[in-house]
C-alpha cells in the first residue's frame, strides 16, 4: 500500500478583514508577470518598477494582470516586495474610501505613456465620421418580403 499523501489545506480564504496601508507601505497596480514570480508594477505616485511575490504566497495566491496589490520598497532602487493581494470585493471597498484615486490617475498616465510609445499618438489621426459613409439605397420593400 502506498504511502498517504499530505492533505493540503486551502488557506487562501480571506478573514474579511481589510488591511490599508502603512507608512511604509503603497498601493500598486500589476501590469504583467515576468516569470519567477516577479511582476511589472505601475506605484501610485507613477512609478513603474518590478515586484517580487513573498515567499509565503508563493503556492497559495494566484496574482494576475490589472490586481491591485499592497507593496512595499526595497531601497528606493525600483525593487519592489508584494505584501497581499486584493479581491475583487475590497478593491470595490477600497475604492469606496477612496484609497486607489491616485493610483488609478497613475495607471491612466502609464497607458497613455504606453499607448503613445507603441502607436506614435493617443489621438486619432483620422476622424472615424470621414471614413464611414453610409449611402441611402431606397430598397427598403425587401424587409416588407421576408
């Protein structure tokens, strides 16, 4: 008979509890995974820098693109340290409070930054209403067919 395995408990369960942030601590905005859990992080005062999960959440949390995570810095090199993640629901409660405000403003100015990196201008060139031109047929007895 083989061997029992190790039952492993789910302790990703949140308490409830809505933990803010510290002096020390800051509100970041993941943008893309890096590989070996190190994330790209957009800081709310408009920072963008690299974040490394703790070793505790390694295998129990699952961090993905556009979460809002509490960091906090290393030595003021762009390094960063994940402390926890937020759910959907305390986003939603943080917002309430109106924690994220200057993060969001930080993320919008990064995607501006980002879309005028990649396509040269954040405005149209060409007004849509100029190239869509819609011609009247007068065929409008066809409907009356079906």
């Amino acid at each position: 008979m083989p061997p029992k395995r190790k039952k492993i408990v789910n302790t990703t369960k949140s308490s409830g509890e809505l933990v803010f942030r510290d002096d020390e601590q800051k509100y970041g905005h993941i943008i893309k995974p890096l590989g070996d859990r190190r994330f790209q992080i957009v800081v709310e005062d408009g920072r963008v820098g690299i974040g490394k999960l703790r070793g505790n959440m390694r295998r129990r949390d699952m961090v993905i693109a556009g979460m809002k995570v509490l960091i906090s810095e290393r030595w003021n090199d762009g390094k960063f340290d994940i402390l926890l993640k937020y759910d959907d629901k305390q986003t939603k409660l943080l917002k309430k409070y109106g924690e994220f405000e200057s993060l969001d403003q930080s993320v919008l100015e990064w995607q501006r930054e980002e879309d005028e990196r990649l396509y040269g201008t954040t405005e149209p060139s060409v007004d849509i209403e100029t190239l869509v031109e819609f011609e009247d047929q007068g065929d409008d007895d066809f409907v009356d067919d079906i």
